[in-house]
C-alpha cells in the first residue's frame, strides 16, 4: 500500500451530507463488525450475535450539540467518520471537553449498565454513526462473554484515557499539555504508520483544544506558537504536520502505552520501534 | 441510632496494626457482600457465587507505595477501612493522583478484562483490604450477569469522577477545586447525614489535596484560608467540619450527582431535601 493511499485511508476527508445516501447500513455494521473481530479474535458466534443486532445508521451535521438524556437517551455510538467531544457547562457558561471519540470508537459506552449522569455531545465535523439501543448491547453483554470482554476492554479504554488527560490537566505545562493531546489524537486518528512523521487532519479550533487542557486560548494560542518555533509542528488550515514524532514525544514527555491497553494497534509503528 | 453513634460507625477512627488480628476474612467477607446486596439487590445465588470466591485479608501500613504490576498484580481489592490513592509520576518526579478509594470500594477494577497500565498506589492510613484474583472476579462476572451488573456499575461510577475531576482541573478556580473534592470526599467518606453540617476525618495532608487539583501547595493552602475566613470550613487536625454543607456546596458550584449513579446511597440525606 502506498503512503498516499493510506494516508487517505486513516485521515478520512470526512464525508459530505450527501455521501450519507451512499452509505449502507448493513455493509457498515459488517465492516464494524469485521475490524473490532480484527482486534479481539471474534468467534464466529460472536459475529452474529453483533450482526443480528438492530442498528440505526445516523448522520449529525457538524456543529450541532447533542444529550445523553435526549438524542443519545439509552443509545449507544459507534461513529464511522466525524468527530464529537463530550463536553460539560459550568454553571457560569464556561465549557470543559472530557472526552473525544474518533471513528471505530463507542460512544456513551458508561450508560450500558448504569445511568451515567447527563452529558452534552458536540459533532465537531458531519459525522455518520452506527446507532445501537443500549439495552440491545446490554443484552449480547449478558449473554456473549466475548463481547462483555470487548466493551469492557473499550471502558477501561476510555477511562484511561480520562486518567491520562487528569495527568496532564494537572501537571504539564502548556506547551506540553498541547502536545500530548495533538499526538494522542494523531494516534486516535489512526494517521501514525511506520514513517517518523505524521500529518493529519485536526477538525478543531484553538478554542476546542483550549477547553480540552483548561488553559485559556492565549495561552493555547502561546504555546501552539512555541511549538511550531522550535519546528516540533506546523498548521496549515485545519492540517497539521509534525516532522518527528519521536523527538515531540521526548520534549512533551508523551507516553503512547495508556492508548494501547490490548497491545495490538500500536504494533509495528514508530512508537514500538523507538525505546520510549 | 444516635448522631454520636453514626458518627464513629461512618467516620472510623482508623484502626492500629494490632486489630489486624482481631479482623475475621470470613466475616468480612459476608459484610461486605451483604453491602453490596443492600444497594443492588442481589439474589442468594449470586451472594453465594461471591462468598464462594477465595479471598485474602490484606493489612498495608500507612504512607506505602505499592504498584499495580507488583504486590497488585492480577488482584482487586475491596477496601474494608482506610484510604488509598492512584498517582503517577512525571518524569521530573512531580506526582499527580487520579483516583482516590473508599471503604466498601474495589480498587484495580479497570484490570478486570484489560491490561490496565501500570499505577502506584498510596495507602494515606493504615488500610485493611479483602483482596480477590482478578481472573476469579472475571469469571463472577462472565457466569453471573448480576455481578456483571455490579462490576460494571462500579467502574461506571469510577469513570464518572474521573469525568468530574477532568472538569474540577480544567474550569473552576483553586477555592471551588479544593471545595468540591472536600464536598466528594465527606459524601465518599459516608460523613454526610440528614444534618446540615458535617464533620469527617481527612486523613491527606494538604500537598496530597494540591496534587490532587494540580495546584501548588501554596495555592492549596491559599484556598483553604480562603474557605476558612468566610466560615465555610474549620479544619482542627485531621478532621474537616462543614457548617453548612448547603451552602459550600451552592458556593463552589458543587453538584453530587455524579457521585450517586445508582441513586441510593444519597437517599434521605441533605442533598436531596434541597433543591440544587
């Protein structure tokens, strides 16, 4: 496979309200089905039990807000290209993102066997996703042990994550907060290969990426400019380029294990080949 | 049940290395369980399954580390009494905690089905725990889809305050952060009655509250004054006293919802008489 092709394969030029007619649901869920089988080794009893599943595909516009108790009320994601935060307002308007969920990825996974509070989702880009009624996943978990092992695997997925962006809301300096979190979505992204740089496309403003770090946007502004001054990365509209992965990571002190809890993903790619 | 009663029932006075010996697994183990089945329900197949399981009664003194690759590995636990935190250390030593754990709550959860990473953990007391094979916790719940339930639901409600911490860190000022962990941690600590006030054991010291928020220590202890010039917390030793829990809460912005997924164990207590 060439980079170009690849590179257009793991940064999906995200999809046109139009496309979304073009998309069929059946061929979907299989492809889903097919990579998390990837992934996990399914057998093949648990791949029909994931294919018999009811499944909505759904098409949200860019920049809408969505609710955990209204739009997403006992429905589970999985998005298949776009982008969407998850987000809380304090009581004075200010925003915090808690979470990002990039394609492949369950979205309001937390409210499978609980009520997980009320959460506002943001569609940060047009997005199309899979969209399965919670009590439907609750029961393949009950009833497949293969698929509890799969969600909570991808649970414990997120919550590390949530540990993760505690550490760095914490402890880091902008200029490192902004770091970790462009080479964790670089990664999420799916944009890293074999090669030592990376570019891929970032469909957030400074402001998303402020209310992501808690720092305010000038200081986001200040230390997105640090970086591209010691040439660690470079923007180009909604693109970025980072030249070496490995010398960012160094300067940011960014660690990938936390993204790669089932050690597959990762494999063969620059991170695995350097000795972090 | 007198006030003064329900204060040393909920508010252990933590007990010394000696009463190590006085403390019965097997008893313990059917408290416990009996807990769980107070607030979940359980049926008595599912209590035996889990008193079936072989068990450990640990003693950690207070003020260790312990790692969740080494005297962790392949267990959770089951605080019985005392306090236990989740940190990490950056590269240049700074240390920022994650996670705190409770009595009656299970710590290393998030290994249950996944490679968690590594952790350091801190026991802030001497703690008693009941420890549990990992892989025996997996199989309750692969073969009791009760405990697969419970399990869930705990993680769920780990993963909620990770969420909320992220909020804590990255919007609110130094005197509301301090203000709700303390608020989190007299509702976590059992603390909270039907009265308006309260007064709980905080066994951390003040640099444990500022690597918690991600202040410095003087900016903790900024706070602190702060909240203590407007009367809105007394702090003598190691004991915090609330006047009017109402108030701070109003005050600090704090919101206990997140604290309280399954809707019972904040039944009857002041936060549901007012209306927040």
């Amino acid at each position: 496979m060439s980079v170009f092709f690849k590179f257009l394969e793991n940064n999906t030029v995200h999809r046109r309200e139009n496309d979304y007619q073009l998309v069929d649901p059946v061929k979907e869920h299989k492809i889903i089905c097919e990579k998390i089988s990837n992934r996990f080794s399914l057998s093949n009893k648990s791949k029909y039990a994931f294919e018999s599943l009811n499944v909505d595909l759904i098409f949200f516009r860019a920049n809408k807000n969505l609710s955990t108790r209204k739009e997403l009320n006992r429905k589970c994601l999985i998005i298949i290209d776009g982008l969407i935060s998850k987000f809380r307002l304090s009581r004075d308007g200010k925003r915090h993102i808690t979470s990002f969920y990039f394609p492949n990825e369950f979205v309001n996974l937390s409210s499978l066997f609980s009520d997980s509070g009320e959460y506002e989702l943001h569609t940060h880009t047009n997005c199309i996703a899979l969209s399965f009624q919670t009590s439907e996943l609750a029961t393949l978990a009950k009833s497949c042990p293969e698929w509890a092992h799969i969600l909570w695997q991808e649970f414990a997925q997120e919550f590390a994550i949530a540990q993760e962006w505690l550490i760095n809301l914490g402890q880091r300096t902008g200029v490192e907060q902004i770091g970790n979190l462009l080479l964790e979505i670089a990664i999420r992204s799916k944009a890293i290969t074999d090669a030592r740089n990376v570019e891929f496309r970032l469909p957030l403003t400074q402001i998303d990426l402020a209310d992501t770090v808690g720092l305010s946007p000038v200081h986001t502004n200040r230390s997105l400019k640090i970086l591209k001054s010691m040439s660690m990365l470079e923007i180009s509209g909604r693109r970025v380029f980072i030249e070496d992965i490995h010398k960012l990571s160094n300067y940011v002190g960014f660690d990938p294990n936390y993204l790669d809890l089932n050690h597959k993903t990762l494999n063969n790619n620059i991170f695995l080949c350097r000795n972090f």
